[in-house]
C-alpha cells in the first residue's frame, strides 16, 4: 500500500523550476489577507507600519536607488522585460502543449503573486492606516451648494491677489520657466517636509519628484504624475504645463511619505505649497486647487457657473487656465473611460468608497483645515 502512494505523492510535486513560482503565489496570497485584517486594524497599521516598517523601506529606497540620477521608473520595466525575457529562454524544449500552458501559467501567477505581496509590503499598507483628517482632529463635512459658491469667490479674490503681487496687471499666460525656482525637488521636498513634521508626521528619506520622459508618456494614461510603490518614487510628466508640475510633484511625494488617499496628498499639496514665501510656488498650488474648485461649482450648476460666474473670471486666471488646456491637448490619452473605471475600481477595492471622487475630497479637506486654524487664531 505504502509504494502505491508514494509514486502519487511524487507526481502532485511541482518541478524545481517552478517552486519558486508556488512560493510567489503564496507570498501573494498571504499578503492579501493580511491587507484584509489591516483594514480592521488601522492604529495597529499606524503604529507598526506606516510609522515603522514603512520608515526603513524609505531610508532603504531614498539612500540607494534614490541617489541614482535619473527615474528608477525606468530600471523598473526594464526589468520586467529581462525577466520574461529570461523566462522564455529557459521555458521546457520539450513537453505536451498542456505541460507548456500549465508552465507558463503558474510563471505568470508567481509573478503576480511576487508583485502584490511587493506593492503592500513596499507602501501598500498605508491604505489601512488611521486618516489624516482623524491625525489632524478636522471636522470634515460634505459642502452644500452655498458654502461651494462662497469657497470659489473667496479662492478667486486670493488667487487674483497672489497673481497680482507676482506679476503686476499683466494678464499673459505664465508659459516661460522666468518664475520657476532654482532646485525645484528640492525645495518642494523640504515645503512639505517642513509641513508635516509641524504635524507630528515621520518623514523618512528623501522622496525623489522626478520627471518622465517621452513627453505624455503619462498623460497616455490619463495621469499628470504617478508614485510608483515598487521603487518608492515619485513620477511627474514632463509635457504638463509648468504651473502644473510643482502641485504634481507635492502630490506624488506626498504618497512617498506614507498617505495613499489622492484627496489627501492634494490637500497636502495646497496645505504646504499654498503660503509659501516664493509666490510663484504658492500661485501654483492655489492654481491647482480653485481648477478643482471652479470644476466642482460648474458641476453644481452649470448655468450659474456660465451666466453669472465665468465672465467674473480675472483675465489673467483665464489666460493661465486656457495655457494648461492647450498644452495638455497636445497628448492623446489612450481610452479614458475604460482608464477611469479601472482606477475606480482599484480604488474601491483598497478601501476608498469614493473611488475616483476621493480626488475631490481636497475641497472638505481645504475647508475644514481652515475653519480649524482660524479657531486656533
């Protein structure tokens, strides 16, 4: 009896060649139920990870790849391809197409299954982490009709003053590099260092901001910029209009230091770049918001917005917003909708409910941190 089994237990072992897939499929597997109870644990996840684990993974990356001088974003895909390449030129010479297929297939699963566990264990957790809104103590509130108006009028005027201390009454689009400040990474990293660490934030490393090139590279997909987890960076196209680039970059290092949410690393942007002492880096950032802001009053009410408010719209700001229209109209994006509900999607799944509306969740973020520091005052 005892000979007869273990010739069946010999057939059910996978070939070495494909141990190392099985255990990539675990690790995955592992990871994603770990990710489940994460979401249960939010203080643990703070504590342990966001605060901990996560802080060595950014010294690791930031004092390593991070000081190579151009976007590991590259070195990246470039690996991928080697990899399959590799792969392939190893596969079986011989075998049925059924011993093939089942080869190939448990290749493909490992490599998910490596990529996933990466992705979490490298920054992915941070979306079981407690809040920003509940850190900060912001009482955070959905913005009625009124309220929505009365933010748009009030970013207007500030944004019109801001534009005017830095440029005069000159109503020509800001197109050239004249205001763009000297070390741009740099000085964006350390505005929102500085920003976090007065709110009692770890800030680990160094997140690099770094530019992507061919031009639309991104865009192609329809981002402006991208933090990619697998080698801890921040990406930014270089075809977006220069009065984009140092809000996206903010954005994209905001997800390097720990927050996952695209509302909140928006809100990161404008709280740290909004008031700062260059007015270019400060209208860029104030820019960015009312685009949001002016975007969500015209999704209110569309006539309001055409009839009453538009031709209220300094001609400066104007010609800022027609700039960035035309420069991104230069790079096609390959289908948008299919991209949108991907991202949706993906998203949800990772706990946010409002999935690609959590972008606009800058607004009550924006809101309810002002209302909170003019208390304070």
């Amino acid at each position: 009896m005892i000979k007869k089994v273990v010739p069946c237990i010999k057939l059910m072992k996978f070939p070495k060649t494909l141990s190392a897939s099985v255990k990539w499929v675990i690790f995955g597997l592992v990871t994603l139920l770990l990710n489940l109870l994460a979401h249960q644990q939010p203080e643990f996840v703070e504590r342990w990870y966001s605060r901990g684990i996560f802080q060595g993974v950014r010294y690791g990356i930031d004092w390593t790849t991070g000081r190579l001088p151009f976007p590991v974003f590259y070195l990246f895909w470039i690996g991928v391809v080697v990899c399959w390449v590799l792969l392939y030129w190893r596969r079986p010479r011989v075998g049925t197409l059924r011993l093939k297929a089942g080869y190939w297939l448990t290749r493909f699963l490992g490599f998910v299954g490596f990529i996933v566990g990466l992705f979490f264990w490298m920054w992915g957790f941070n979306y079981a982490r407690v809040p920003l809104k509940t850190q900060l103590g912001l009482q955070v509130q959905p913005l009625d009709s009124t309220v929505l108006w009365q933010e748009l009028a009030r970013e207007t005027q500030d944004l019109n003053t801001l534009r005017t201390a830095l440029v005069g009454n000159d109503t020509n689009a800001l197109d050239d590099a004249r205001f763009w400040p000297t070390h741009a990474e740099d000085t964006i990293r350390e505005t929102l260092i500085k920003w976090l660490v007065n709110e009692n934030f770890p800030v680990g490393g160094r997140v690099r901001g770094r530019f992507i090139y061919p031009q639309g590279t991104l865009l192609a997909f329809g981002a402006s910029g991208i933090y990619w987890p697998f080698v801890g960076e921040g990406n930014v196209d270089a075809a977006i209009h220069p009065l984009r680039k140092l809000p996206a970059m903010a954005h994209e290092m905001s997800h390097g230091y720990g927050f996952s949410d695209e509302g909140v690393c928006n809100f990161l942007a404008y709280a740290s770049c909004s008031g700062h002492t260059n007015k270019y880096i400060a209208y860029c950032a104030r820019l960015d918001y009312w685009h949001t802001l002016a975007r969500a009053c015209l999704f209110n009410n569309p006539k309001r917005y055409a009839n009453q408010y538009r031709s209220t719209i300094p001609a400066g700001i104007v010609a800022d917003e027609r700039a960035i229209r035309r420069r991104h109209s230069r790079f096609w994006e390959l289908a948008p909708e299919l991209r949108y509900d991907v991202y949706d999607f993906y998203l949800k799944s990772q706990g946010i409910a409002a999935g690609m509306l959590n972008y606009d969740e800058v607004l009550m973020l924006v809101r309810a941190w002002r209302l909170a520091r003019e208390i304070q005052h």
